[in-house]
C-alpha cells in the first residue's frame, strides 16, 4: 500500500474512512488501492481477456490548445511483445468528502485511547460526516466533463471506481451491455471479514453505461413540478411589492384621537 498523506502529508491522519449510520464509507482514494483489485476490473472492461497490461498512475491530460485537463488516477495501457503501446483507457477513482474535522476527534481519542474508547463526539461541532452532494457535483461531475470529455472524443473507454455508499446517492444510470459501454462504474464496499474482524474491499456491482448519458444523469438535476417554483416566484413578487407599496401609516391625530 502507499504511504498515507491524508490530511497533511508530514503528519498523515490515516484516516481512509469513517462510519456513517453505522457504514463504513470511504473518504481517500489510497483506500481502494486495496492489492490493486481496480486495476484488475478496470481491465477486464477495457481490455481482451489475453492482453498484457500495466498501470501508470497520475498521468497528466492536456486538450486540443496544451491547457491541463486534469490528471488521470491511472491509465491502465495494454501492449504487444515488443513493449509497444496497443490501448488504453482511464480509471477515475472516486473517495467521497467530508464535511467537519476529522483530526480533532482523533487527537482527543489519542490523549487517552483506553479511556477514550468508546468516546462519542457526535454532539461536537464539525462533526466529521461525509458530503456526497459535493462529492458529486465538485468532483465527479467536473472529472466526467474535462477528462471524460477527452477520452470520449479519442473513443477510449472509462471506469469510474466508487464505494456503495456513495453510488446509492447518484441518479439512476441507463444501464448497456459490455460490448456497448464505453464507460462503466465499479461500485466497492468495504466488508467486514468474520475471522479477522477487519474490513477488506470488495466489489459489489459493475454499472455498464454511456458516456453521454452517464454525464447528463449525473450532471443534471432533475426537474420538479414548475408550478412549485412560480409559487415561490409569486410570494416574492408579492413582498417586493409590498415593500414599494406600504400602506399608507395612521396621522398622529387619528392614532390620540385628536379633534
């Protein structure tokens, strides 16, 4: 496994998930790097099932002008006898983030670990707790537009590699077969094992899509009832006008009664 530098790279936290509703959900992307089991799926979908492959991680994506794109969480390449480059596609890896402080917990569990065992911190300001919302709209969503949008246009394909907690907060993706995906999503958990007590990644679900319509899904909210938003248009206009218009104040003679 890498080295951890979650939360400052000189004094890592270690902290590669937390538990929300009694779930473990993972908050860095080194976690799923668990004996590589995402490269391994990541290739089975890009590659033929005899290919030789490797993994370059970090690999900087630039568009049509030289501006960066971005850079890829890892280029899986396949190549022939001669070391010579026949394919690639790019797998995303996507961690989840949190919202609070996780080191502040942490540093007051430390100061006395068998004291502080069972210790509850829920009631505590910034609460650590992982934010999907801005998971998917400030991470994902961008990823799928810069990068995607790229490896698209060169009709190479894409794996996205998420834990299941957060795959249940997406919208619903229209779903292909294999042969006819050119991206596809690789949904994990991390499953506690009964000898060993520790929680080991594992994966759960492969969603086999479009790029197009996995982008439009997840990028695009979907629409209420347009009745609901001109009602609150109304009541603001309402009060605007109220504002311009007050009604005309009492005298100080009718308010005493004057003669």
């Amino acid at each position: 496994m890498p080295n951890c530098t979650k939360d400052k790279a000189e004094n890592p936290l270690g902290v590669c998930s937390v538990f929300d509703r009694e779930r473990p959900v993972i908050t860095c992307p080194v976690r799923f790097r668990e004996n590589w089991i995402i490269a391994d799926d990541a290739a089975g979908f890009f590659f033929p099932e005899d290919a030789k492959w490797t993994s370059l991680t970090e690999v900087r994506l630039r568009d049509k002008v030289g501006k960066s794109a971005g850079n890829i969480d890892v280029v899986l390449v396949s190549y022939d006898a001669d070391g010579q480059l026949t394919d690639f596609g790019a797998l995303e890896v996507q961690a989840v983030y949190i919202s609070g402080n996780v080191r502040k917990p942490f540093e007051e569990y430390m100061k006395d670990t068998k004291k502080n065992q069972f210790m509850d911190w829920t009631s505590q300001r910034h609460y650590p707790r992982p934010d999907f919302l801005s998971s998917s709209r400030k991470r994902l969503a961008p990823q799928l537009l810069f990068k995607g949008g790229i490896l698209d246009a060169w009709k190479r394909k894409t794996a996205v590699a998420l834990d299941m907690a957060f795959f249940e907060t997406l919208p619903d993706l229209r779903q292909v077969s294999i042969d006819e995906a050119n991206m596809a999503l690789f949904v994990y958990d991390l499953v506690e094992q009964p000898d060993t007590k520790r929680f080991e990644l594992q994966r759960v679900m492969t969603i086999y899509t479009e790029f197009n319509s996995a982008l439009k899904s997840i990028t695009c909210s979907e629409a209420g009832p347009v009745g609901d938003f001109v009602e609150l248009l109304q009541k603001k206009l309402d009060r605007k006008f109220d504002v311009q218009n007050p009604p005309d104040a009492p005298s100080l003679d009718q308010i005493i009664g004057g003669p």
